[in-house]
C-alpha cells in the first residue's frame, strides 16, 4: 500500500511539472529567484580573474545604483546585483550565484523594503530579519565581510496602492532591528534613512524618483558618500571615486 501511495505522488508530480513545462512560460517566470538575470555577468567577473572588493545586494533601489551611476560600480571595483521586486527570500534564494561565488572582499547588503511591501505575499519583520541574518551568516562563512545597510524612507508604493498600513512606520520598525542586530554582532550598519526621511516618514522630494526610488541625485550627493568611507575602512582601501552630481 506505501508503495503505492509513493508511485501515486511521484505520478501526480511527474504529471505536474509536465503540465508547467508544457505551459511555454517566458524564461522569467520559470526562474522565481531570477539565478538567469546575471549569470553572463557573473561569468564575466570570474573569467576577468579580478576579485571584487564589493557586491551590493538588493532590490531595485540597488539595481537603478548600478544602472544610473555604472562609474562608480567600475571605478571601485564593485559590483552590483539588485534585481527590482525581490524580497529577502528571492535575495537569500540567489545569495551563493550572486555574491559567494564572486568571491567579493565584501557584500553590501541593503534589503527588507519589498518584504513590507508584501511582494512575496505576508512575512513578518522577524522572517525578514531572518532572511537577512542568513546572508549574513553565509558571508562570513565564505570569509566575505559583510556591511548592513538601512532600508530607505517611503511614504507609499506605487505598486501597493492599497495596503491598509504606514510603510513609513514598518521601514523605522525593521530598521531598528537591523541596527539592534548589526550592532550586537559587530557588523557595519549604514544609515541611509535618517539622511533621506522627511516629516511625512517618506523618501524626500529633491531624492526620489517616486514615492519609494531614489532618484540619480540621491545616489551621487547621499548614498555613495555615505557608503565609501564605510567600505574603505572595513577593507581598508582607498576608494574615493563618487558620481559627480548632476547638474539641474
């Protein structure tokens, strides 16, 4: 009877994932934690033979980093891996493709704000923090410094309309237990939200793309002179080259 209840589940599964594979998804769909987005990329930076100093990990906020100021991604010999619409669970998914396997001096970590936005459905501050704790736990495994990074002020989610809670106040609460974390552990923890908050718990005007994005004044004038003197100190290099700020 076991036997056959086994041979049934492994038949259904079969029949299952034979009905995905026939659906004909675009390849975006089939990869939940998007391993496909830098695996070229990747393979570029092992083939260079040169070891990066830094990976920053996260969203889309880390994403548009790497897409609007590339020189400073080049110019300090870091690397950038945010995928836009992650949570900590896709980041922790692709942590060891993404980050491990580079072999970076250090990753900057800076996740937590699509959690709250509920983007992989409900997850508690402490699941997100756990996520985060495990990455971290990865990295000095592998020998990789790690630098903790505060999520970033917003107001409201453009892609959420709809969600009956303050995203401020849930950004300040995760935040404190990322801080309170860091701290007890010994690891760096960057304050971007108090440069960035406005009374309203929200991302300031003259610094947003929208309601939650930072736009490319935001990172020249705030986020990469905040972050290289951190990085430089934990690795003790001399990193000094941020993206002009652009003119208006």
């Amino acid at each position: 009877m076991k036997r056959f209840l086994t041979l049934c589940l492994v038949l259904v599964s079969c029949a299952c994932v034979s009905v995905y594979a026939q659906k004909g998804l675009p390849k975006h769909q089939q990869d939940w934690a998007k391993f496909y987005r830098y695996e070229k990329l990747n393979a570029e930076v092992l083939a260079s033979g040169v070891r990066p100093d830094a990976v920053f990990m996260g969203n889309s906020i880390t994403q548009n980093w790497a897409k609007y100021n590339p020189d400073f991604f080049k110019n300090n010999n870091f690397v950038g891996r945010g995928i836009g619409g992650q949570t900590t669970s896709h980041m922790l998914v692709r942590f060891r493709r993404d980050v491990i396997e580079l072999n970076p001096r250090a990753v900057v970590i800076m996740a937590g704000i699509n959690d709250i936005a509920l983007n992989n459905g409900k997850i508690t501050h402490e699941n997100i923090l756990n996520n985060i704790i495990s990455m971290c736990e990865l990295a000095k495994l592998h020998k990789i410094k790690v630098i903790l990074c505060s999520v970033t002020p917003a107001a409201a989610f453009r892609w959420r309309p709809n969600v009956d809670f303050v995203p401020g106040d849930e950004i300040i609460r995760l935040n404190k237990m990322i801080k309170a974390y860091a701290e007890s552990h010994k690891i760096p923890y960057v304050d971007y939200h108090s440069k960035l908050v406005d009374e309203q718990k929200g991302l300031k005007i003259g610094y947003q793309k929208d309601s939650a994005h930072p736009n490319t004044l935001c990172y020249a004038e705030v986020l990469e002179p905040t972050i290289l003197p951190v990085i430089n100190k934990v690795l003790k290099t001399k990193h000094n080259y941020t993206t002009p700020i652009p003119k208006n």
